[in-house]
C-alpha cells in the first residue's frame, strides 16, 4: 500500500474500490493478492462476515477466506455467520 506502483498487489482498475476510505482494512488477500473487501460486525453472540469478492473465487480461494473467518470468529470466542 505504501507503494507507488501497487501492481503486485492489485490491478490497476481495482485500486479504488481498495483504497476507499481506508486504505489499511477491510482487503481480502490471498497469496498476497487483493481479491476482494470483506467487512465484519460483531452482535452479542456472533460475528457477520460479509466478503465481497471482485470476482468469483476459486474453490480453493473461497474455502482459505471461510478458514480465515472462522479462525477469527474462534479468536472472538462468538458464533460465526459468512455471508456474500
């Protein structure tokens, strides 16, 4: 992100749906690729993922951010619910 060229990271293209508003959260990576923005909200008893990928993830991609999401759902202690 500090980067002037970001192309190792994302397409060009995609860069401002990465960089809006916060250029530090809510980017999902996979082999340090951008793929996607996700977002979270934490009720009393669960916490709401939402990814939204820039395109369809591969089976491998998509069961690697499911992974991801219960490891952090886990480290919350809360019920997890993944949703697109």
């Amino acid at each position: 992100i500090a980067y002037k060229d970001r192309s190792a990271a994302i397409d060009r293209v995609l860069w401002k749906w990465v960089a809006h508003p916060d250029p530090f959260s809510s980017v999902m990576l996979i082999e340090g690729y951008a793929v996607g923005m996700w977002k979270h909200t934490v009720t009393k008893d669960r916490v709401v993922i939402t990814v939204s990928p820039f395109q369809p993830l591969k089976k491998a991609a998509a069961r690697a951010v499911a992974d991801a999401a219960r490891r952090f759902a886990d480290f919350l202690k809360l019920d997890l619910e993944l949703t697109n």
